[in-house]
C-alpha cells in the first residue's frame, strides 16, 4: 500500500448525489479535487476550496482516493477505462471507490484491472438519495472486506451513516440492486395505494398516515408518497436512474436463474414514464401513470410520445448502451398497456372497456 493516511482526494461526478458528497469531504478538511463533465455544477465546490480538473485522469492523478459517482453503467467505464480514465492516471495503490449503482459484472473487471496494475478498485453504491447525502447519512455497500477499507474509512465516514462489507468485487452492487428491487415494488404498492384512494373519495393525507402506522408502511411511503400527493415531482433520486437500476436488477436475475415479476412490474411502469417525458422527475411521479391525462400534462408528461405500436422508443437500456429498444418497446403491447390502464380506467370501472 503506497499511503497510510488519506491526504489527498479526487471526486468525478458533482450532480444530485456527488455534490453534497464533496461538500462533506471539504468539510472534514481533505484536499479535494473535482470533476464534472458539466463544471458550473462543480463550481459552488470550487468557490468552498476544491480544486477543478479538466478530466477524471487529471483528478485522479495525485489522489490517494478517487471517488466516482457517475449515472450509467457505460458513464463508468469511460471514467475508469477510456481516453483520459482514472485507472491509468491514478497513482500505484490508490483507490478508486464507485459510488455509482452499476453492474456487478463491471465492478470485478475494474478490481481485477486495477489490481494487476498495483491499484485498488472497489464497488461501494449508496442508498439514502439527495437528502441522505446531505445529511451525511449515507448507507454504503461496499464489495471489499472491513480490513481490506480500513484504509478509506476516514473518507467515507464524512458522508456515511453506516457501511457494509459485502466481501467480494461485485457484491456491493447486487446488494444494492437487491435494495432497489425492494424498492421498485414499494414505489409501485404505493402508487397502486393512493390511486384506488383518490378514485374512492379517500383524503390521500389521511390515508398516507393511516398507512404508515401500520404494515403497509415503507421508508417509500413516508418520504415520497407526501410529495405524490401534494403534486411535488421533484427529485432526489431521477426515475430513468430508478429504471436503470430495476433493468440492471433484472438483468442480474436473469444471469442467475431467478424471475422477478414485481421488479419487472416495475421496470415496465417507469419505463414508460421515461418514454413519455418524466425521466428527470423524481421516483415519486410514478403516480401521474394512474393520475387524468390532464395532470399528467400539468406536470410535463406527454402520452402521445408512447407508441407501442411502431417498434418501440429508443433510449438508452439499462447497461447505459445508448441507441438500445426498451424492455417496453421489445414487449409489444407493455407499454401500451399501461397508457390505456391510465386512460380508461374510469370506463373499465363502469363496465364501458
């Protein structure tokens, strides 16, 4: 190991999550050194002492710990693996820690990578959103032993609640997919919650509170379903990122043998608001699926954008693979569906479809 004590530490990725992450290592005094591949979003950290960098391979550079917290998968690799990457500008053992929630897969090649090289590459993603990343109160999984990230400990005890130790390259990523598949169906169970109360007559408060009293409660329910009702989409966690993860998670399923029906329920739902505008919006306008077209429209969705009928909608998949079908438009018929639930259901409930 080249260093006993972090001195110096190099950030990729300044957006929703990276910059109050950067904030909290500023805070605790570490010399900091920023990348972004839009800068004005790392100049407020600039302003507070951190260094800019032009490229990941000019951030990693002199770092003893390379933090990256990018959106996709492929966004990953090209930090790590292609022109101006951090696994070759990084110093011999450093490490370089990915918060960012990706593929298993990719997380042992980049630790297998780096160590051949006298490096260290650990996957460690996070669960907490933008409010957990502002209070410091992250939940880390990391895939690396409590021994092998002692070392790292002083850095990310600046933005973590708690951490676990997974063990092995990659188990830090699927312990964080296994997160969001739970997630993804308590996204939906509320979401299905609050549209049998609204076309009941049901006050959606009352019914939020009765709910989180009892065992249909969900850190998903208490957070977000306020926001769903109020008509507040804005987010802390982007739902074409949600869509990314769910579509990793299946993925990953897929490759050991398992299905994942309420995953896949949820995979084609946000699917299908990423195709019809609401891929910036928050997790929490998965509700506007069940709400009027009207609404909908309020809040920047567009349902004419959805054709299940011509081959599909065009977007990246959820590798990150630009220019790849969604599982909707490869599933004739899914996303349709689900515009047509969201259309009729008044006519369906009155016995007219």
């Amino acid at each position: 190991m080249a260093f006993v004590r972090v001195r110096k530490v190099a950030l990729v990725g300044t957006g929703i999550m990276g910059a109050p992450i950067a904030r909290h290592i500023l805070d605790a005094g570490f010399d900091l050194t920023v990348h972004n591949r839009t800068k004005e979003k790392a100049d407020p950290l600039v302003e507070a002492g951190a260094h800019w960098a032009d490229t990941p391979a000019a951030a990693a550079r002199d770092a003893d710990v390379i933090l990256t917290m990018v959106g996709y998968p492929n966004d990953v690799e090209d930090v790590y693996l292609g022109k101006d990457g951090i696994l070759d500008a990084a110093p011999k053992g450093a490490w370089m820690v990915d918060l960012t929630t990706s593929s298993p897969t990719l997380a042992r090649e980049l630790h297998d990578a780096a160590e051949v090289v006298n490096k260290h590459a650990v996957d460690c993603p996070v669960t907490g959103g933008q409010q957990g990343a502002e209070d410091g109160t992250l939940t880390l999984m990391m895939g690396a032993t409590e021994v092998d990230a002692k070392v790292l400990l002083p850095v990310l005890n600046t933005f973590a609640g708690s951490i676990h130790y997974l063990g092995r390259p990659g188990d830090g990523q699927t312990c964080k997919l296994c997160n969001q598949v739970s997630l993804a169906s308590c996204m939906v169970g509320y979401a299905d919650a609050l549209a049998l109360a609204r076309q009941s007559g049901l006050d959606l408060d009352q019914v939020v509170d009765v709910l989180s009293q009892g065992m249909g409660d969900s850190a998903a329910l208490e957070k977000l379903a306020p926001k769903s009702v109020v008509g507040d989409y804005r987010p802390g966690f982007l739902s074409e990122h949600m869509r990314k993860d769910i579509g990793l998670a299946l993925r990953d399923a897929e490759d050991v043998g398992v299905d994942l029906p309420g995953a896949d329920t949820a995979f084609n739902l946000y699917d299908v608001l990423c195709q019809i505008g609401g891929s910036k919006l928050g997790t929490q306008a998965i509700t506007l699926l069940y709400q009027d077209e009207g609404e909908a429209t309020a809040a920047g969705l567009d349902w004419s954008l959805l054709d299940a009928d011509d081959g599909g909608y065009v977007d990246k998949d959820a590798s990150g693979e630009k220019d790849a079908p969604s599982r909707a438009a490869a599933a004739p018929g899914r996303g349709k569906r689900v515009q047509l639930v969201s259309h009729t259901r008044t006519a369906s409930q009155n016995g007219e479809a």
